[in-house]
C-alpha cells in the first residue's frame, strides 16, 4: 500500500513538469508575422512537440535535445547532441538556430524553449574559439568543483548564444521563453546560461572563476576572458525590451503537487516523511522503478 502511494506522490509530482500537460497555459498569442520556435535542453522535444499540439497557426523552428531524448515533431526539426560536453552536432545546430533568428522582424516571435542541460547543448563558440577550445574547458570545469552558476557565468562569456546574446540575435523581433528549471533557486540568468536573459555577471567575475578553481584554461580561453568585446549583455540593453522569460515548472513546483496530493489522502504534507517513518526504503525503490 505505502508503495502505490509513493508511487501515486512521484507521478503527481513528474506529471506537474510534464510538458503535454501543462505548457500549454504558457503560450503567448500568435503574432502578425512568422513564428520561429528554438531550444536547447533535455525536455527540449517535449517542449517541441506540446507546443506543436497546442499552436493553433503556422511555426517552424529546430530545438536541440541530448542523444536518446528526441521526439518525434512535425514542424519543429529536433537534432540530437552531446551533453554534457559540447559536440559538433550541437555547435552546427546551433549556428542554424542562431541564423533563424538574425532573418526575424518587428512583426514576428521567436518563441524559445529551455530545460536542463542547454548549456551543452545550446553552444556556439563566440568569434576566436573553437569547439575544441570550449570542450576541453567545459571538462574541466565540471571537474573543478565550480558550481552551476560559476561554469555558466565562464561559459556565458565565451560564447555566441548565451548569457542573453541569443535573444538580441532576435531584436527586434518579440521574443518568449518557456523555461523548466534545474538549478537551485530558479535563477533564469543559470538555467542553460539563460540564453535570453540579461546577465549580471561580468568578464572580471568569469576571471575569477577560472583563477579560485586553479583551472589550467586554453590560450585563446584566457584572451577572451580579457576582451571587452566577449561582454555579456546587460539589464537594461535595449535588444532586450521585447524579451519575456516564464518559469512554468521549477522542482517546487513539482514538491508543492505532492504535498497537496499528499494533503488528500490526509496527511499533513510537511511532516510527510515522520507519518511513513520506517518506510523508507520504499522511497529508493519507487524511484529507481
């Protein structure tokens, strides 16, 4: 019995993320021109397809998913790429999303979608580097101990699509993202390297970064790091006016479903785990099923 409940918490839980169920309520309207739709993370064909389901005019686009992710889209094309680190699938794909955006007008949308592992995924080395160059410091990086927040903000900085550059590739078209966080905090300038938001942090941060983690960066790495022209955009860069970001599931999101699913079945949702004490061995079993 307590299993089923476990698993019937978990599936509250998955189903409140679940992009068929609940993007929908997130699309804006239709706009005058054409609506180009892009993305990059793990739930990014999901994303795809929901928005495919629920679009009620024409779209096109390409999204960029991790290798065993994709689902199968009509007119959104889904590439399949490496994550974590960077491949040249990723890169190629991304310079062709980075193309769709540059031909949009005042008149059209690009109506972008983030999940989880973007930053991989979404990655076109900033002018000087070379997809070598951002592979061998993205395995460091990850080896260094540096948090999510500190890879992004090196990563950002090195990079022609992320920390808000994909959405003034966009300017001046209208530009709204759909974004599944998993970052801690629901930071949208984290999450994938927040392609489409501003970014406060700054070269001398990423500079930082590289020095308090040891990390023995490229060459070219470390001449771009002290390039002004690698700066990020900034809040309050006017490309940006025209840019909305929407969280429409974060992992307490995902918490608050069980706890009031949990709450139905009468158990007071704070004190969830002291009511099945002794059952927790469950726990690791309905996950891991």
């Amino acid at each position: 019995m307590i299993k089923g409940f476990l698993r019937q918490l978990f599936d509250t839980s998955v189903a409140a993320s679940n992009p068929s169920l609940m993007l929908a309520g997130f699309l804006p309207v239709p706009p005058k021109g054409r609506t180009i739709v892009v993305g990059a993370g793990k739930a990014a064909a999901s994303m795809a397809r929901a928005v495919e389901v629920a679009w009620k005019a024409s779209l096109s686009g390409l999204v960029v998913t991790r290798y065993g992710h994709s689902v199968d889209c009509n007119q959104i094309e889904v590439v399949e790429a490496a994550h974590p680190v960077p491949d040249a699938a990723g890169r190629d794909a991304t310079r062709r999303i980075l193309a769709m955006l540059e031909e949009l007008g005042p008149d059209d949308l690009a109506l972008c979608l983030v999940s989880g592992g973007g930053s991989a995924l979404l990655s076109l080395p900033a002018t000087g580097l070379s997809l070598e160059d951002k592979q061998i410091l993205n395995s460091k990086l990850l080896k260094s101990g540096a948090s999510i927040k500190e890879m992004n903000c090196v990563r950002k900085h090195l990079s022609a699509v992320k920390g808000g550059r994909l959405a003034t590739a966009a300017y001046p078209a209208r530009v709204r993202t759909l974004v599944i966080s998993d970052v801690p905090g629901d930071d949208l300038a984290v999450i994938s390297s927040g392609p489409t938001v501003a970014d406060p942090s700054t070269l001398a941060d990423a500079r930082a970064i590289i020095e308090k983690y040891e990390i023995d960066a490229e060459p070219a790495v470390l001449k771009a790091l002290e390039n002004p022209l690698f700066e990020t955009p900034k809040p309050g860069d006017k490309r940006l006016e025209g840019t909305e970001n929407r969280l429409i599931a974060t992992p307490q999101i995902a918490l608050e479903a069980a706890a009031k699913e949990a709450s139905k079945a009468g158990f007071n949702a704070v004190n969830l785990g002291d009511s099945i004490e002794g059952e927790a061995s469950q726990v690791a079993k309905v996950m891991a099923a």
